[in-house]
C-alpha cells in the first residue's frame, strides 16, 4: 500500500490501540496499514502477531504513512513533537491529536508551522465501534480524513476548538462515569437477590437501551422517563431517592471537575 494509504499511530497506549483495533474492526484499515510505535514494544506484541507493523522508531513511522495520529500522554508530547518536527512533510503528512490540553496552533508552532494538525477526543469505545469523537481544528481537507476515521468507529461531531476541553470531560471521561453508573446499578442488584454476573449484563443492557431510545427518538430524556413513571409508582419513587441522594448533581460536579482538571493535562514549555 502507498504512503498515502497508510496510518500511523505514534504513543500506542490505551486509546491508540482501541483505536488500532476498532479501525481494523470497521475495515478501513487492514492492519498491515497501521503502523504502532511505543516507547517500549513489548506490550505491542498481540498486534505484531495480528499483522500490524509496530516498533519504537517514530521517524520511520512517519517516512511509510501520511495520516499521523499523536496518541501520547499530554505530558510525554512535547518530546514526541521535537524528534518528529523535522521530518513532517506538509504536503504528505496530515497531523491528528488526540493528546487532551494541547491546542492545534501549539503543536503546529512545535512542529514549525509546517503541517495541517487536528484535534480529536474519542473515548475507548473506538475499540467496538461506539465512540464519541469530537473534532476541531485543522483544514477543511485535514478535518475529512479526521472524520473519515473516526466516522469508522462511531459517531463524530466537529466543534469550534476551545470546546475540546469540555468535550474531553463529557465524552472521553464520561465513559467511565457511565461505567461507574452501570457498576452502581449492578451492585443495586446484587442487593435485591440477582447473581452479580446476571446483575451486570441487566444493567449494562437497561443502559444500552436507555442510551438508544435517546438517540433514535431524538426525545430529550425527560420525555423517555415520563414514559415510564406512573403516579405512586416504583419508578419515581426510585428516581426521587436516586435525586434526592444528589445523581444528577454529582454526575455535573464530576464533569465540571474532569474539566477543569483536563484544561490544566498540557503545558507546553
């Protein structure tokens, strides 16, 4: 396959290898298209022996694809941006970052202007095919071949960049607060006599469903609910409890905190 047609993903940790997967999950990428690089290769060993090319050279990375992905911690990219600033080619490299804190125009200024960079935030459900993938910056063209990849796995919304910040608490840290509501749940069923296995699946299937009527009634959730609360009924004797123990002020105050915490992730020097 052509350079053009070829991805790299520079820093493969937890979301570069759901992205990675997710990818190859889709079809748009076989997976010797993508190619993997960590510090340290040892924990890429299940993708070299599933086709992808990995390694630990970043330069070489760059010289065999043209979509570049900057998957490292927010701490750890400053280093990456320097060893690579003189190899990117703008009329061959397309920058993608899905590094939480760092603007588009500090890491174009680190690489010395001379490449088209795009912010992105997915979250780990890349990895099914279910994230939420924000997207802001960069040109018209550099924003397509961002959608284009992350349209393969899941659902991709472009916003104005300093919106990235907020999209990081809501999207890429909101996946585990729902995790955590879906463990809650589980453990509220334990309690009333379930197995826990029976308990998890219950509830992560409840929340599946609730996820899918707001998306595909496109109904505000409220509406959803008025469905299924009956006057002096268990339903809204549930939910005043749940409110009245703070669920929905504690899931605002956990995205208000993971925001504010996610703006102060980069500090370029």
């Amino acid at each position: 396959m052509a350079q053009s047609e070829r991805l790299a993903i520079l820093g493969t940790g937890n979301i570069g290898a759901a992205l990675a997967h997710g990818l190859v999950r889709a079809g748009l990428y076989a997976p010797q298209d993508i190619l993997l690089t960590r510090r340290h290769a040892a924990p890429l060993a299940e993708f070299s022996a599933a086709g992808f090319t990995v390694g630990t050279d970043n330069l070489d990375a760059l010289a065999r694809a043209s979509v570049i992905v900057l998957a490292v911690q927010p701490q750890q990219l400053d280093d990456l941006l320097d060893e690579i600033a003189p190899a990117i080619d703008p009329a061959n490299h397309g920058i993608i970052s899905v590094a939480s804190g760092a603007s588009c125009s500090e890491i174009a200024a680190r690489l010395g202007g001379r490449a088209s960079v795009v912010r992105a935030m997915p979250n780990v459900a890349i990895a099914i095919g279910q994230s939420m993938t924000c997207i802001a910056g960069g040109s018209e063209e550099a924003r397509a071949t961002a959608v284009r990849v992350f349209d393969a796995v899941g659902t991709t919304m472009v916003i104005e960049e300093e919106q990235m910040v907020p999209a990081t608490a809501l999207c890429a840290c909101g996946i585990a607060f729902f995790l955590r509501t879906i463990r809650a749940a589980a453990q509220g069923g334990i309690e009333i006599g379930f197995h826990p296995e029976d308990a998890i699946a219950m509830a992560a299937q409840t929340a599946l469903g609730a996820a899918a009527l707001t998306l595909e009634s496109g109904r505000h959730p409220e509406r959803e609910i008025d469905t299924v609360t009956t006057p002096r009924g268990c339903t809204i004797a549930g939910l005043n409890e749940l409110e009245h123990r703070g669920l929905s002020s504690a899931m605002i105050k956990g995205i208000l905190t993971a925001a504010e915490k996610a703006a102060t992730l980069y500090s370029a020097d």
